[in-house]
C-alpha cells in the first residue's frame, strides 16, 4: 500500500499552526519518498465546541473512522475552562479514545544529547535516559461507574457498576442514610479494571519492551488497591507466558515518582494504568527537558490510532509563530511506524529533527541562554525540518 | 504541663536503631530545657505480626490512645511480603491512621543548604525550596467501598458504599451478566470523598499556608474526576470563607507531577488527597536529595498524633549501624511543634541537627564523594545530636 488516508485534527491554541508545520515536513517526505498521504481536517476539542458545541462530533468521529490514521495537535483554552464538564475540551479528548477504543498509549521519555542541558536534573542523571512509558487510556477511574456527585438524600438510585470496554454489572444502589449527612455532598469515581483490559494492555507492554531493552516495570499501589492486586496478578500471568524472555519487575505508584528521579536509567519499559500513567508520564517528560520534543502514541485493537504530542495548546503563544511544532513531527513519526508500517520514513523523519538540532536551530522552549544557538519560530523550524528529509 | 506520655512504636528494620539513637537525643533535650518525657515502647507491623499476628494489635491502639503523642520509626520487610494483604505490616499503618483518626500529613520537603549537591536536581532549581504537602490520610480510594476483587458470576451481593470517615451508604448489588463475561475478575476501588472530609483537610492546610508563606496549591484532576470537582468545589468554599488572605490555586495532578520538578520554588505549601498525596510527597522528597533526612506529621481531629520519617525500613542495611537517624530526630522535632506545644525545644532540634551538618558529618545515605565530609554510623550521628542540644 503506497496511499494512506490521513485525518487531521489541528485543535486549538498553537495546534493549528504546529499542525502547518508538519503538514510541510510530511509533503517533502512523500515526494521524496514516493508514497501519498491523503490529509483531510477535523475538528476536536474548543474548535469543535465553538463549531458544532461538541468536543468531539459525530462529524470527525465518521472521519477518524475511515482513515488510516489520525494526527492530533493539541486542545483546550481558557476560552472554554468554565464550561460543563462536557463541553470542555478534554472531555472531546476522552470521548476520542473510549469511541476509537484506543487503550494503549506510548509515551517516549528520551533525552537528546542536544538538549541535555534543558532538563533541570543534572547532566549525568538524564544522560542517556530513554524511557518507554505504556499507559492503559481506556480503563481506571477515567471510565469507571459508579461516578458523580450526589447529595445525600435518602433517595433510592439506579446506577451502573462497570468499567468502560466491559460494562458488566448493574446494580441497584439505595441510600440508607444517617441523618447527620443529609444534605451532605459526596464525590466518587470507581477504580476499576477488568481482567481482560488488564491483559490487553500487557501484552501491548510485553511487545514493545521486547522490542526494546526487554525488560519490563510495572507499576501499581498493590500494597492498598484491590484493583492494583489484580493488575499485577494478570501482568504476571499474561508476561510469564507470553514474554518469558522479558524481565519483570513491579514497583509502588510513590516509590516509582522517586526513582523516576533519582536514577532514571534504570528503567526500560513502563506499564501502568491510565491515572497512574497520566502522572508518571508527565514526570517522565520532565526528564527530558522540554515537553516542546515528546510525541505520544494511542492505539487500539483494530483500526486507525492516534498520534499527538504530550504538550498542550499552549494559547499564551498561539499565532505568534512561537511554537514548537517538533513534538508534532515526532509524532507523524510515531504515526508512520505504528499505524502505516513505514518505519524507514519514521527514522527519516526522527533523524531530520536530529539533524535541524545539530545545525543549531532552536525554538524558544528548548534555547538555552549562551547555547550559541539559533533563535528561530514554528516556521522556520518546520521548513528547516521539511528541506532535510 | 511539663510531663508527657509518649509511645515509641520501632517498627522493623533499621527501625530499633534510628529509634534508640533518637531516644538519646530526646533524653539529653528533656534534661536540658526541664521537661519529662515517659516514653513506652508498643508493636506495629512486622514486629507486631510476628509477635501478635497483627500488624496494629490492640494494645498497641490503647497505649497510643492513652499517650500524648507517638512517635513511629518505621515498618516493612521481605519477610511479610508474601502475606496476605491484612497480615502485612503496610495494613498495621492503615489501620493505625483510621483507628487514631489522623487526616492530615504534613510532609515537608526543605532542601537544606548542606546537602544541596545530594540532589539529582540541580543546584539553581532546587536551591530554597521548602515546600510543605498536606495530604489527606484517611478518606480516598484508600479506604472507599465498594472494593475488592470479584469474579463476575451472576450472583447477588450485599456490599458497603462509602467514605472511610462516613460510611454512609449501602446498597444491593445485583451483578446482571453478559455470558462472556462470566468467570472473568473485576478488581475495584471506590475514590470518594464527602464534603466533610475535604472540608477539614482545606482548614488544616489553609492553617499551614497561613503560618508559612501564604499560598497554598491544591491538586486534583477536576478535569476528569467528579471526586476532584468536588474536592476543588469545596477547597474553594473553605478558603474563601475562612482563609481570604491565602493565595489560593490549582493545578491538575500531572502538571504538579512535572511542576515540582520544572520549578518546585513556584510551591509554598500543597494540599491533596490520599493518593495524589502519596506520589507528589515522595516525589517532592527527591528535591531534597535524601529520603534520610524527610519526617512528617500525621494528626488527627484529638488525640496523639503520629511522627514519622518519610523513608522506608531499609532491611538491606538493618542492624549494621548504617542508617540515618535525622528523619526521625526531625520526626520528634514535629511532634513537639504540633503535638506538645514546645516550638522552642523542636527549634533547638532542628538547628541541632543542622549544626551536626556544618560540622561535617554524613551518614552514608548522605556522603557525596569528595565532599570533605566524614562518614559516621547510626550511632554516632545520634550521639553527635545528643551532644549539641
Ligand atoms: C487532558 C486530560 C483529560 C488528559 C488525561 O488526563 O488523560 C491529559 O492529561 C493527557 O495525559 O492526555
Ligand atoms: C506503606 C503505604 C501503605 C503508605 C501509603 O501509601 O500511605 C506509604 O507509602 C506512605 O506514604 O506512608
């Protein structure tokens, strides 16, 4: 197959230009590499809500649906931060990955040689580092029923009991209250994993840390969570034997934000579940220095993924041509690796964003005062990219 | 009143140890500034397991109930690894928290001029930093209902819904099934706050805020979690209304997982609950280079507190006059501050064991090669304090 559909989703603040950008690098890419990319756009997110007052319409849902794969910028604003959960931008976010069914998430934490010296851990901590962070996306307190905030009330409820892909119990819920909490407020999200979610996510991790540094750390709280006990019951089982070559640890959620720190190339690979993931990976990121560089990826059992940077929309700087669209292209990177096979154009375009740093160019996020370095905007940094593939 | 009970709870490990080394210190501060310290030992985690098969026996409750304070080493070993979860010595710490009813955890993480270079973060970003996390200690997903981990079959269950401090609700489960779902475990744990709950943990931070540099952070992800919107409603309600001159903000758990490594000055006191809590503490302890020198407070709404070091039992080095007894020397300086009312005497504490720094000595958690330091045991540290106050 040498023609792939392409649905993009700009989104908001900086999204639209980083989105440019890229468009740019993946047009000199095709020529030269003699493939097509067919890229038509969506809207998510506030863009979406301003549009259509859905974060995520029926409309890109189709449209994701019938591409191949899907490249993201980035959402949110505070355009749209005092609005009803559901008509917030990240709810557009979360409503994407639950309708694509996109339950793993790769997140690279690597730290370039170039920009060794954004990160504020000390050189010889982050030398090196390149850590593999698998989030589960689908499942956990994200998903899990019961939720909500309800008063108090003595009232009788029907409610559900589940967790997001297995919607497997219902039940009846009554209020049998003391008087002393009538008219109280309580807030409750359930933790929850079933078994076959816990698998799936896995074997995801088992894969890519065999294909990695084969070894493997999970991540849980099992020394208090019932849900935690069984994830790392089923890790167990799924890696000893599926992966009996990959090397299994486990480590608690708190030990694991410290050693992230104190000594982070001890790790390989990472699985966790979606809370857990959403905070380790974000601190993994640090690691690295600028979140201006770190591309994710999201992907589900069948059809297309996902590929978005970790940063956010950043709307201080949108339009000021301030960007970094460089996360951006490592994620249609990501994209051309995962979800179109074409791994040979994912490290052209992975080693043209090596070769821009070489030459010294620099977008603000990621220039050190004295780098002797070159100062230059989301343009110029994506034509930079775009003339060396 | 010049004439206090205390309970001393060594714990397992390097526990006994940092315990005897501390008793030194409080023996040679109560002679100097005329107070009398009765001090009771008690059994807690692995030590109580063994002896009592419990890791929070009884006995143990009642003389903490009947003490003015207690003060913990700390608990946990290979041993008991392998036991099952309400015979491990991690359930002997729950249980001691819900049991004395201590929700608030204070958990300061002050980087000390002396050991600056101990940091893996560098010396410009860390430099300064004092920042102090509040952490809620008995409600959250720690302690909601319903929990635990069923196989999905069809059948009818009773079961509790609720919050550790209200359990207010029950209900009747009915699991209705899909087939294939049948035979499949679900693991699960109810995140859940009442209003209460937040409520009274906003007080004690809003108080600590007040008492340090006037800002305080709370952390949640209202983005996602109607637990946290509830939280941040309620954080808010209290602020307003009884702290009108604390700077009040929030940020999401993932972005305070990168902020505290991006910039932990911008943090003056942070206010959580039990989960975020537990990871951003640990986390924010990294700051400080050494687990060694970290204690931490935990009170409830009467009663004894409990004082603690942050650090683990280190059964590795356990009884090989390796480890470092400051954290719990700076544990009983916290509990003669918030417990016993004598801010002098913690002072005098305090800038014992920072005078103990000047002069040089490291235990070996804390030696830096080359830092011209001399290397001392457990003992000698403890010995070294005691000479000084
Ligand atoms: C925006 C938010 C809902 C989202 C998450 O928590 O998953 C974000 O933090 C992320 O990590 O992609
Ligand atoms: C040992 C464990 C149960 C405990 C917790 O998670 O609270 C510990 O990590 C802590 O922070 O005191």
């Amino acid at each position: 197959k040498d023609s792939y559909q392409i649905t993009l989703l700009p989104g908001d603040g900086i999204g639209p230009e980083i989105m440019t950008a890229t468009k740019g690098v993946l047009a000199a890419l095709t020529k030269r590499c003699n493939f097509e990319l067919h890229m038509t756009e969506a809207l998510i997110g506030g863009a979406a809500i301003d549009a259509k007052n859905d974060p995520f319409p029926e409309e890109s849902l189709q449209q994701c649906l019938s591409s191949d794969s899907v490249l993201l910028s980035c959402i949110g604003g505070y355009k749209w931060d005092a609005n009803p959960r559901e008509l917030r931008p990240e709810s557009g976010l979360l409503k994407m990955r639950k309708q694509l069914g996109l339950f793993a998430n790769l997140r690279p934490a690597k730290v370039l040689d170039q920009l060794i010296d954004a990160s504020t851990l000390k050189r010889e901590v982050v030398e090196g580092v390149d850590v593999m962070v698998v989030r589960e996306l689908t499942g956990d307190v994200y998903f899990g029923t019961p939720k909500g905030i309800d008063v108090v009330d003595g009232k009788e409820l029907y409610i559900l009991f589940g967790s997001s892909s297995l919607t497997l119990i219902h039940h009846i819920h009554t209020f049998i209250t003391d008087s002393i909490f009538l008219g109280k407020r309580v807030g409750y999200n359930n933790m929850i994993y079933g078994e076959d979610e816990i698998a799936r996510i896995a074997r995801v991790a088992g894969d890519v840390a065999s294909k990695r540094g084969g070894k493997l750390c999970s991540v849980d709280k099992a020394n208090v969570l019932d849900v935690s006990q069984l994830w790392r019951d089923v890790v167990i089982e799924v890696m000893t034997k599926e992966f009996p070559n990959v090397e299994l640890s486990h480590m608690y959620v708190d030990n694991a934000a410290m050693q992230l720190i104190r000594w982070p190339k001890q790790f390989d690979t990472i699985v966790t579940g979606n809370i857990f993931g959403d905070i380790l990976s974000d601190e993994a990121s640090m690691l690295v220095g600028s979140l201006g560089m770190l591309p994710s990826a999201s992907i589900g059992v069948s059809g297309p993924g996902v590929f978005e940077p970790c940063h956010g929309s950043a709307p201080d700087i949108a339009g000021k041509d301030l960007a970094n669209p460089l996360a951006l292209i490592l994620s249609a990177a990501m994209m051309l690796r995962y979800d179109l096979d074409r791994a040979e154009e994912a490290d052209i375009l992975e080693k043209s964003v090596e070769a821009v740093l070489d030459k010294g160019l620099r977008t603000a996020d990621i220039k050190q005062e004295n780098d002797g370095c070159k100062l230059v905007g989301c343009i110029e940094m994506g034509e930079a990219v775009a003339a060396i593939v």
